[in-house]
C-alpha cells in the first residue's frame, strides 16, 4: 500500500513512523512534513490546505491512501478533493469536519444525539453574552465558535476577562455589529479529562484506548492554553468500563446522528471527556487525531495501522478484526520553543537529538523542525518535539521519557517536568 500523510507535527511524525513499520505500506510520502519526518518518508513540500495540490501528488503518486492529519485541511476539504479522484481518504469531509470547526455546530448535533455535554448557550451580542455568564455563574468557561488550535477558550473567575474574551471572540469591536463571530458560553465542568479516539467508516464505530493530555503550559496546570504539552496512556485510574460507556453514550450516537443528517463522519472521532462527579460530559469533539495524545496511544497499538485506516477510508471496518494493544504504558513530553503558546522563536538549533534517541524505550518525534542548509536541525515552531517512551508502566515509560529530554538543547525551550507524576 502507497500512503500519503498530509500535515508536518509530533502527530503526523507518529502516524508515519508506525506507518512505516507496517510491513504492508510499501512507500511512504509527507507533504509537507518536517525535518523528523523526511527521516521515515519522502517529504514533498505541497501546501496541506491546498486540496487540488494535494490530490494531485496523490494521483501522481499512484497513492492507495491519504491521511489527513490536522483539522484546518479536513476543514478545508482536502480530504473530500483527495476522495473526489477515486483515491480513498482518511478523514472527514468538510461538512462533517464542522464537528470541530464549529462548537456551535457540535452542541448541535449533541443536543439532537442525547450525547451529555455541558450546557451552553451560543451568544452572537454583548447583552446574550452577559446574560449567559450571569446565568452560569463562576468560574466562567468562553469558547471561540471557531477553530483556534486549543488557544481559544477561557476558564476564568474573573468576570470582567471572561467578557472581554466573549467580545474578542466576536469580534466587538473594531468590527460593525452585522459581522460579529459567534462565541460559546458553558457551564464549568469540574474532574479529570480523557481524550478517547475512535476510528470509524462512519457506521462502525472503533474505539481506541484513552489518553490524558496535559493541556496548560506550565506544571501544576497553570498559565494559558496550549496545544497540549504531553500526554500518557493508558489511565490506570480510569474506569474499565469507561471505553465501552463512551460508545455506547457519546461516540456512536454521534457517529449515528452525523449519518443521518446526510454528513456521514469517516476518519478519527476525538472526543474531549471530563468525568465529573454526575458522569462523563464531552468537553469538545475533533475530527481528527489530538496532538500529543496519538504519540502514546499509537506507541501502544500492536494492530498495524495502514490496514485499520484504510478500512475506515473505505468502509469496511465492520469486518476488521479486533485491535491489538500492547499492556505497556507511554508518556510523551513536549519540548517547546521560547514564547510559546505566544509567538514562537524559531531558528534556534536544536542538539542532543542522537543522545536522546539512544534512551532505551524512547524515540523523539518532530513537531516544528526543519533542516537548514547547513544540514543542523532547527526550530520551526511552536512545539519542537515530543519525546515519547514506553515502558512496562507509567513510572518507567516516565523515567525514560525525561531522561531522554535532558539531552535535548535548545536555547530558550521549555517543557513541564510533570508530566504523568501525578495521575488523573
Ligand atoms: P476545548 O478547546 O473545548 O477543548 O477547551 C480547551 C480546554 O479548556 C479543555 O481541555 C479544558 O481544560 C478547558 N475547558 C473547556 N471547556 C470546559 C468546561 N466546560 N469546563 C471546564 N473546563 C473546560
Ligand atoms: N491535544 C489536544 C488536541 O489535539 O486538540
């Protein structure tokens, strides 16, 4: 099998790195990829968001599969450009990628599916965006309607930032009323979040094991939101029911509920979970696989992984056999650049990346990498790298996973130093 992997993160380093040890994929391609991943597949510098360009390498490559790795190409519609010259896709079309591009429309399909999320109200004026917070009440939860790379929500006790979040988000001012965004105001979840993945043809519905990720910048859960700095699974805290429970209440009715409104979801449901005292609730649905939590739930799954996509691409995943997992455990620790999650510096050259590879149980995958002519390894982004190690537990997969980062040098970066210490 020829695959394509679209996009340049840890995420899509992971995705091909256990593509690449599956002994079906007989050639590996990247576009645009980063300097990680030119190590385990060819890199073809095409622009991700662009759909026609990339249907095009695809065809050109003679491509069995393409997989769409970040949300901003599934939103695009790469993936439906990709399907439209007979080429099977992995990934959402861009109606049904609305899941994660819009949080309106996710609240939506949850209301009509019976899936338990928080409540919300949607507010499109100041006035409905005082009226929401004052009918919720501390602490004060304020989401961006749209896409925003984990950086567009609020959880404050301060009433006055919450409202000006709301009215940043919208857009008041400088913009005339009519053009107002929309913005999402909900009621605090309180417990600990699971990120689960399920991989479906948009009928069947495969559930993948849950991760945590860790989504503040700095230890102890503070400062802002990231991306997600690290990650670890599986949760020896959670509930073993709790993947079958999250089937059965919130990943097949969605999955049900997108079918029939004519939008089938095909490709990788991420749901956001918080398990709070009264049950799970969703926190958020992504289209597609979270970025770091893929880095350890892959670096467990025994199952090669070109077959299971391509069967989700191609809709047969009814008769693939069950997965395979390894009884291990991973832990994945970012390493990002100065500033981030605010504006990066980028250039700085990155050392130490033998060293750290050489860690038994770890392997570095790139996030913003690049080769620069002089052949070093730089910076390119805002998370560098995510160092991932497995282990017999968490406490081994850890140990390996830190110790690998400390031969890492990197001018300025910074990275938690407690990730998975303290579980759940
Ligand atoms: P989201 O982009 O919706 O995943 O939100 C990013 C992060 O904000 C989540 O991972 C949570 O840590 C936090 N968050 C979002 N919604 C809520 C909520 N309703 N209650 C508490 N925390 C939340
Ligand atoms: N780690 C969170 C995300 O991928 O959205």
């Amino acid at each position: 099998m020829k695959v394509l992997v679209i996009g340049g993160g840890a995420r899509e380093h992971a995705l091909c790195r256990s593509l690449s040890l599956d002994p079906d994929v007989t050639a590996l391609h990247c576009a645009p990829g980063n300097a990680g991943i030119a190590e385990v597949a060819e890199a073809h510098p095409v622009d991700a968001l662009d759909g026609a360009a990339v249907a095009d390498l695809a065809a050109a490559l003679g491509a069995d599969l393409v997989v769409v790795g970040p949300e901003a190409p599934l939103v695009a519609g790469v993936a439906d450009a990709v399907r439209s010259r007979g080429i099977p896709a992995f990934g959402p079309s861009a109606e049904a990628a609305r899941l994660e591009g819009s949080k309106a429309f996710a609240k939506s399909v949850m209301a009509s599916a019976n899936v338990p999320t928080a409540r919300s109200y949607v507010c499109a004026t100041p006035e409905e965006v005082d009226a929401a917070l004052d009918a919720f009440g501390a602490p004060y939860v304020v989401k961006d309607d749209g896409l925003a790379a984990g950086k567009g929500v609020v959880v404050t006790d301060d009433l006055a930032a919450a409202r000006s979040h709301a009215l940043d988000c919208m857009g008041v001012p400088p913009m005339p009323s009519r053009q107002w965004g929309k913005v999402v105001i909900e009621e605090f979840l309180d417990g600990p979040e699971v990120s689960l993945f399920a991989v479906t043809d948009g009928e069947t519905v495969v559930p993948l094991q849950p991760a945590q990720d860790f989504k503040r910048a700095l230890d102890g859960d503070e400062g802002p939101n990231t991306g997600g700095m690290g990650a670890y699974s599986p949760l020896p805290w959670a509930d073993p029911k709790l993947v079958d429970e999250v089937l059965r209440t919130v990943l097949q009715p969605t999955v049900d509920e997108l079918r029939r409104r004519g939008t089938p979801f095909s490709g990788l449901l991420y749901a956001g979970l918080a398990i709070t005292s009264r049950g799970v609730r969703v926190i958020e649905f992504n289209a597609r696989f979270g970025d770091p939590e893929t880095q350890v739930v892959l670096a467990r799954l025994k199952t090669p992984l070109a077959g299971l996509l391509h069967a989700a691409a191609t809709g047969t995943l009814a008769s693939f056999p069950p997965l395979r997992w390894s009884d291990g455990a991973a832990v994945t620790v970012v390493v990002a650049s100065h500033n981030y999650p605010g504006t990066p510096r980028m250039g700085d050259a990155i050392e130490g990346l033998a060293e750290a590879d050489a860690v038994e149980g770890a392997y570095v995958l790139h996030a913003g990498t690049a080769r620069a002519e002089s052949g070093a390894v730089v910076s390119a982004g805002g998370r560098v790298l995510s160092v991932t190690a497995t282990g017999t537990d968490i406490a081994e997969a850890r140990g390996r996973a830190y110790e690998s980062v400390s031969h890492i040098h990197l001018d300025g970066a910074h990275h938690r130093t407690d990730i998975a210490a303290r579980l759940s």
